[in-house]
C-alpha cells in the first residue's frame, strides 16, 4: 500500500511538473512597438498599412532607424486626426529653411465638422522623406480612428535586412549516398569483427539488399522498412538477441546524417 501510495504521489508530482512547465503562458502586455518593414510600405512591393489612433493614445511614426528626414506630410482627411513632428517641415513652417523632421506624431481629436469634406471612416496619410544620398521617397499609410483598446504607441519603419543565416552547402545526391553506404559498410565490419554478424546471416543479405536499393536511388525513409521485418512477425524465428544487438550496433556504427 506505501509503496501504491509512493507511484501515485510520484506520478501527480510528474503531472503537475508537466502542466506548470509545458502549457504555454499567455501574455496581456502592450506591445509598444510596431516595426514595418521599409518594402512593405514604399516602393514597388509596398501595401497601403494600415496605423489606427486611440482616444487618448497617439501613435507616433518613426523614421530614424532607416536614416531619413520627413520633407512633406498630407492627410487627407483633416478633421479627426492631427499631425506634429519633431522637426519643421518645408512649406508647412514659414521659418524652416531645412527640414529636420524624422518622426511624426498622430494625435484623434473629436471630429470637426469641414464644409465640403467627405464623411469618411479613415484617411490616406502621405509623406514624403529623403534619404541621406538625396533621393527622395513616398510612404503611404491608412489612418483609421479606433475606439478599441490601443494596441501600439509608435509604428517603426525598419531597414530590410539580408538574411543572417549561413545555408550550408549540401553534398549532391550521389556524394550523399556513397558516403552513407561507406558508413553502413563501416559499422557492418565493427559487427562482423565482434562476432555480432556472418556473412551467411540473413540479416546479412536484408542489410546488401538495403544497399543496393539506397545505391540505386530509392530514398532511405521508404527503405528502411526493409530491415524492420526482421524485428517483426515475418522472421521472428530468426531472431535472437545477438540479431538484435546486431541491428542495434549496424546503426550505432554508421553516423548517418538525415536531412
């Protein structure tokens, strides 16, 4: 009975571990930055992205981590949202002589009412930048006043980046497959010379015809169902436990690598 006890206490211990440490936390925190990618907003591949502002939560739109300054900004729509920089812009600020804008500020107001203005439910925000060689880009943007809870308070516009990661050169096909049947040969010496393996074995003659199957082109998941049948009912008077640990060290022996 202790010892009932003791297995029933170890495996609710064992349960308990597995719920604390495997079921996924869920997280309620704010994300506070939105990063966009600068091909996804101007250029050839772009997409009109959509940026939503809050009652009381404005979204700022940043464009220092790709180096350019702000030249020129149009909302279309004027009566429910409000835009401030970091800097002035030219014709818009009657004294800037340079424009040194790299953010931009969206703040919802209450809608005002504007004679001949479209009631709409968003606006096409526009800007344009310049890069630090001179050229000159567009970034459109949906701008769309929301009353759900806010999700955002800055909208990044990031650099694409080449890939980080190293592809590793693959061996071809026919280099790949020789240097597995060197390895399997390998091993099958290791079982011969530790008594585990005779040429006259019919796990042997199932191991050459694997070989010659795999040489032949057939891929090594559909091939090694020929080696199983021996651990199985279909040549189950075969086996023994040298054949087991035979089969055992064939594969231990041969560091195959599966890709």
């Amino acid at each position: 009975m202790k010892k009932l006890k003791f297995v029933t206490a170890f495996h609710l211990g064992v349960a308990a571990f597995l719920a604390v440490c495997l079921v996924p936390v869920k997280t309620y925190a704010q994300e506070t930055v939105r990063t966009i990618k600068q091909s996804q907003v101007s250029g050839s591949t772009a997409k009109l992205q959509k940026i939503k502002v809050w009652n009381g939560s404005g979204v700022s739109i940043s464009f220092y981590e790709i180096n350019e300054m702000v030249k020129r900004v149009w909302i279309d729509d004027p009566s429910q949202v409000l835009i401030d920089t970091d800097g002035c812009l030219e014709g818009i600020d009657q004294n800037c002589q340079n424009s040194s804008a790299g953010l931009l500020h969206l703040r919802r107001i209450k809608k005002v009412l504007v004679p001949g203005l479209p009631q709409t439910s968003a606006t096409l925000l526009t800007v344009i930048t310049q890069t630090a060689s001179g050229d000159r880009k567009v970034y459109h943007f949906q701008v769309t006043p929301s009353n759900s809870r806010p999700e955002y308070s800055q909208v990044s516009i990031i650099p694409d980046k080449p890939s980080s990661l190293v592809t590793r050169p693959r061996l071809s096909p026919l280099v790949q497959t020789t240097r597995i049947t060197k390895q399997i040969r390998a091993g099958m010496r290791v079982a011969i010379n530790n008594g585990f393996l005779s040429s006259s074995d019919e796990l042997h003659n199932r191991i050459e015809q694997f070989l010659t199957h795999f040489q032949g082109g057939e891929q090594m998941p559909l091939l090694v169902g020929l080696v199983p049948p021996i651990l199985s009912g279909q040549c189950h008077s075969l086996l023994t436990m040298k054949k087991t640990q035979l089969f055992l060290v064939v594969l231990l022996a041969s560091p195959i690598e599966w890709h």
